[in-house]
C-alpha cells in the first residue's frame, strides 16, 4: 500500500506525521462515526487526520488505494486471475435494524390489493410545461 501513498515530503513547514497512524485514525473514526474533535490521542492530532483524510479524498488517493486492493483480491497466489473470488458475509456484517423483526406477512385490510395503475398525463404536465 505505501507506493501508492503520496511522498512524505512536506509541502510547507515540518516534516508529516506517519501515514499509518493518520490511516488507522481514518479507519478508527469511520469505524466508530465519530466526531473529528473525538480522535482519540494515539492517532495523533484530530485536524492532522482531518486534513490527510480530505485532501486524499480530493486527490483520488483513496479511490487509487482500493482500486489496487480490489486487483490484488481478483488474483490468486500465482497472478493469474482468481475466477473462483467471492465475497464472504457472515453475521458479523449483516445486521436487521431493531425494526425489521416482526414484519406483518400480509398488508393491512385497509390497503387496496390490486396494483396500482399509471395515469396516462399529456406531455406537458410530465416534463412541467414550456418555458417561454
């Protein structure tokens, strides 16, 4: 992952802060949902995590990285071409909201059964008249 990572040669002043504790704290704060100002400490300064995260994403940098993490997981062992790759869920990734339990098997009597019908409505009204 680090040669697709931008050089570390600061733009102005001193030297950047390690791109794997920014990363982690990337990865910490979208994990949790948390505010910036939360980042805990170990990560390093929530502004500089802050900044790294946005101008990554503005630059593509973060589109590239998974790019490349998507060609890796396409490839076996030997380079070839994977054509037995699957992605794997289990109930650790999927989750109901508290909600979804105890849905009605049928719709409530008070609904109309039958489907609804499109209405047949001159051009005009579909696309909100001419503008003139």
């Amino acid at each position: 992952m680090e040669p697709l990572l931008p050089d570390r040669t600061p733009r102005q002043g001193g030297r950047w802060a390690d791109h794997r504790t920014v990363i982690n704290g990337v990865f910490w704060r979208s994990r949790t949902g948390c505010p910036w100002r939360d980042l805990p400490g170990c990560y390093g300064n929530w502004k500089t995590v802050y900044n790294r995260h946005r101008r990554w994403s503005a630059e593509g940098t973060w589109g590239q990285i998974l790019d490349e993490l998507r060609r890796g997981c396409d490839q076996n062992a030997q380079g070839a071409a994977d054509p037995h790759w699957a992605v794997g869920t289990d109930s650790t990734v999927v989750r109901a909201h508290q909600h979804a339990a105890g849905a009605r098997r049928s719709a409530p009597p008070h609904l109309a059964t039958e489907p609804a019908v499109e209405a047949d409505y001159p051009a005009e009204a579909t696309t909100g008249g001419s503008v003139e």
